[in-house]
C-alpha cells in the first residue's frame, strides 16, 4: 500500500512540473534501488526475471536523456 501511495505521490510531482531535475534524479535513484534489490532478493517475482534490470537500466538512461539532454535542447530553442 505504501508503494502505491509513493507512486502516486511521484505521478503528481512529475506531473506538476515542481523541481523537474530533482524529480528526474529521485526517479533514477529510486529505480536503480528498487531493482538492485528485487534483482537480489526477489528475482522469481519479476516479470521478466534477472533480465527486468536491463529494462530498469534503459528506463532511466530514458529519464536521463528527457530531463537533461532534451530539456536543455527544447529550453535552447525557445530562447533563440
């Protein structure tokens, strides 16, 4: 139940559009977390198994590449 209320709490900041950076940088943090753990201690659970943490990995790299490569790129354009 505390999952989900995080989760929901995380979809209102992003969202808001409150702090986008910090937003995007908790988000990777919390994921790479969260797999670490359900990599070592709950693989059965996952749906794709082990192989969930390269689709953990490429969701944040996707984070990453959104906030601070594409952000930045579109805020550019938007002042010239």
């Amino acid at each position: 139940m505390l999952i989900g209320i995080a989760e929901t709490g995380m979809a209102i900041w992003i969202l808001s559009n409150f702090w986008p950076r910090f937003n995007a940088i908790v988000q990777m943090i919390v994921i790479g977390i969260m797999n670490t753990l359900e990599f070592f201690l709950a693989p059965d659970l996952l749906l794709w198994g082990k192989m969930n943490a390269v689709f953990a990995l490429l969701f944040i790299v996707l984070i990453g590449y959104k906030e601070f490569y594409l952000a930045k790129k579109i805020n550019q354009q938007a002042v010239c």
